[in-house]
C-alpha cells in the first residue's frame, strides 16, 4: 500500500485565491483526519468522518473552510478565500474503527499564503 | 489549560542516555493514549501507545501511564543521535472515534 497520499506537497498562492487540499486515505481506513500544523499551535484537529460522514468539524476556524469526503478513497479541504494566517502545513490522516485508533500521517501540504 | 500539555524543549541528552519525555492531559476520561515522532519537515509517525497504567516497553523504548495523576512518559535509552526528533504525545477521548488530541511536542537533541 503506498500510504496516505495528499497533494499538492507544496501550494504558494496569494491572498484571496481557493486552495484546494487532497488527500487519498489508505484503503480500508474508514475513519479520516484533517489536522493543521503551525509552529505557534502546533498540530489541530480540524476536521474528522468515518465511513464519509463528517462526525466532528468543531475545529474548523471558520467559514472560509470547508471539507469534503464524496467517496472511501478521496477527501478535499477547501479554503475560499485564503488569508496569509492560513499558511501552516496540512495533514491527512486516516485510521481503522477496529484496533488500536492508530493514526497514519500523509506526507503533509504545505501552504504559503502571500 | 491546554488540554495535552508538552513542555516544548529542546531536551539535550548526551549519545548513550535515557531521554525522558513527559505529558500530562486534562481530560480524565481518556483512554488511549500516543507517542509520536516527527523528523524535520516530515510527517508524525507512530512510535508506540499505551492503554493500561504502567509500563509498556518496545525495544529502546518505554511508554509509562498513570492515569491518576493524568500523565503520560516516554522513555528512550541508548539514545542515538537518530533519535533526534520532536515527540508528539496524543490523547484519545473516551469514546473510540480515532480523534487524537496533540500536545505541541518535545524536542530532543542527542548529542554524538
């Protein structure tokens, strides 16, 4: 299996434009993760499904984020319109409902936002 | 109050000594709980968890729980200057969703 899979691994783009985050979860996880990492806040949830319901969007910051997951193997984070405080590095992140809620880390987004 | 507390470092241990790493939780009923260690540019990636108070061990390394005192440690001996990383520790809530809360991380420095 060749991991959680997200693109694109780095975006630089400007204020105000939609960024658009995709993740590929290993199959078989049913559970998803969208977690966010700065230096100042370190790595937050923000958002959560199993089995592609969307169960816990509490830390999502605010309305100009929005996630999808139309489908087992695919998954979009949508940020419209960006800010430069959105600039952090993304991670997908998925999980088996049975065992251990071991967590396996995709590669990670980086976004600068100018 | 955070709700996984780290204290961020960097913890500078000589090649050769025990690494302590601790972390404490807020949430009481808790029930899982994760280390996690993350190179430089580089995604987490699991080291070891542990459900039940006391120890677990995993070849170098030694995840401790205590549950009444809501803290968690990670052990490491034999460090290697590999081993040089930021340690996340994660907490799962009391119900078995897979949402995993973060602590903002150790940072270890083993020096050769």
């Amino acid at each position: 299996d060749a991991g959680v899979i997200q693109s694109p691994r780095h975006e630089v783009t400007e204020m105000g434009q939609e960024v658009t985050l995709r993740c590929k979860p290993i199959s078989g996880h049913n559970s998803l993760f969208w977690y966010r990492q700065t230096m100042m806040r370190g790595l937050e949830l923000l958002i959560y499904f199993n089995n592609n319901v969307p169960i816990d969007d509490s830390g999502m910051p605010e309305d100009r984020f929005s996630a999808k997951m139309p489908n087992a193997s695919f998954s979009t984070l949508k940020i419209q319109p960006s800010e430069p405080r959105d600039s952090a590095v993304y991670f997908c992140a998925g999980g088996a409902s049975s065992g251990a809620n071991v967590l396996t880390f995709g590669a990670g987004s980086r976004l600068t936002v100018l | 109050q955070k709700e996984v507390e780290q204290n961020s470092g960097p913890l500078s241990v000589p090649e050769g000594a025990i690494a302590s790493l601790n972390c404490t939780y807020s949430d009481r009923g808790s029930q899982s709980f994760f280390w996690y260690r993350q190179y430089s540019g580089k995604s987490p990636e699991l080291i070891m968890f542990i459900y039940s108070n006391g120890d677990k061990e995993d070849g170098r390394f030694t995840a401790q729980l205590n549950k009444a005192s809501q803290y968690v440690s990670l052990l490491i001996r034999d460090s290697q200057p590999s081993d040089s990383a930021t340690y996340l520790c994660a907490v799962g809530g009391a119900s078995n969703t897979g949402k995993l809360i973060f602590g903002q991380g150790t940072t270890l420095q083993v020096k050769p």
